[in-house]
C-alpha cells in the first residue's frame, strides 16, 4: 500500500505527537493561574487527576506542593523507603524486602485505630528524572487493599523544589467509606514530606 506524501505527513505527526505526549507523563501538571498562585502561597493544590492505568473505580488524585529544598535534598527522603513512616499518614513501619538498582520491594505496615494490616509495594525509582513509579505486588498478600499504584515527581523551581504526588486507591470497603481519605491523605502527605526536608 502506497501512502501520499500529505498522509504520510499525517502519521509522522501523530506519531511524534504521541512520542512528545509520552515525554511529557514525567512532567509537572499544566496548572492554571489560580492553583500557581496557590501553590506559591504555599497551599498543596489536588488535582482529581489519577496516575496513568488506574481503575475506574479507584479514589485518590493528584497533589502538587512547592517545597523550599534542592531537588537533591528530597529525592533521598523519598527512596529512604525504611524513613516512609516519617511522612506517610498511618504507615507504622516499612521493610525493604528486596532491593537492586531497578527496583526495590517493601513490605509496609499501617495502622488504622487499634488494627493494623500489611501490603506488598513493588516502587521503580528513576533518579535521572528524580521519579518513582509503584504498585502493589500481586504476588503476595495486601490484606486491605485491591489496587494502590502512583508515583512521585521532583522537578526544580524557584526557591526549591516542586514535588508531585499521585495515588489511585481501591480497598476491600465500599468506595463511600473512603470517600474524600485519599484526598486528605495526599495533602497530609506533602506537608509532612515538607517539614521534614525544609528543616
């Protein structure tokens, strides 16, 4: 089959578009003049977007917050997996199952009340892009949850560092239960995350 130049143009543009759109998943969120002028004035703005593959029927969204630190500063915070209970809501402990320069495998312990259950997460770290991709290892036992997969971006701004976090949740209880947890989880996050570092 013989294309014309004019649709051969076409597919070239499609697909550069397609490879430009995929360059750009590592990028911050596009924000409006609002949310920046939030974010400068220091509040954590959520975004209902989730990370990419998440279910349908998953809570969570994503947060994006200025923090006053060196991109080199927040990166290590966040692959010190053994450190997570310091800013993870909840997360009483975290073990490093298994660890190589590709991936590494933690076991988390979280409390809720007077319970407290165990999950399996498998996190990629991509420290060129100062990335971590993860999600559940469905291999072993995650008790609570159904679906837990996200990622953190740093990225250099002024002043600091613009830290992006995403979550997409599924537990075993209905989705009005947990309803507006996530969300509030995500901000509680990066607050933690932020006077741990600015300090």
């Amino acid at each position: 089959m013989k294309w014309s130049p004019s649709v051969t143009l076409a597919l070239v543009s499609v697909a550069f578009g397609l490879a430009t759109a995929a360059l750009r998943g590592a990028a911050p969120p596009d924000l409006s003049a609002d949310q920046r002028q939030r974010l400068s004035a220091g509040e954590v703005v959520v975004l209902d977007t989730l990370p990419a593959g998440a279910s349908k029927s998953a809570g969570g969204g994503t947060a994006v917050g200025l923090v006053r630190a060196a991109p080199e500063r927040v990166w290590p915070v966040l692959v010190d997996y053994r450190g997570h209970p310091r800013y993870y809501p909840r997360v009483v402990s975290a073990e490093v199952v298994e660890a190589d320069s590709q991936h590494a495998l933690v076991r988390y312990e979280v409390g809720v009340g007077p319970l407290s259950f165990g999950f399996h997460m498998v996190k990629y770290p991509d420290p060129v892009r100062r990335r971590i991709e993860w999600h559940l290892d469905a291999s072993r036992p995650n008790n609570f949850f159904r679906e837990n997969t996200g990622y953190w971006q740093v990225d250099p701004a002024e002043g600091g560092s613009l830290v992006t976090y995403a979550i997409a949740v599924r537990t075993i209880l209905p989705g009005f239960v947990t309803l507006g947890a996530e969300r509030d989880s995500l901000v509680d996050t990066i607050q933690r995350l932020r006077k741990l570092v600015e300090n």
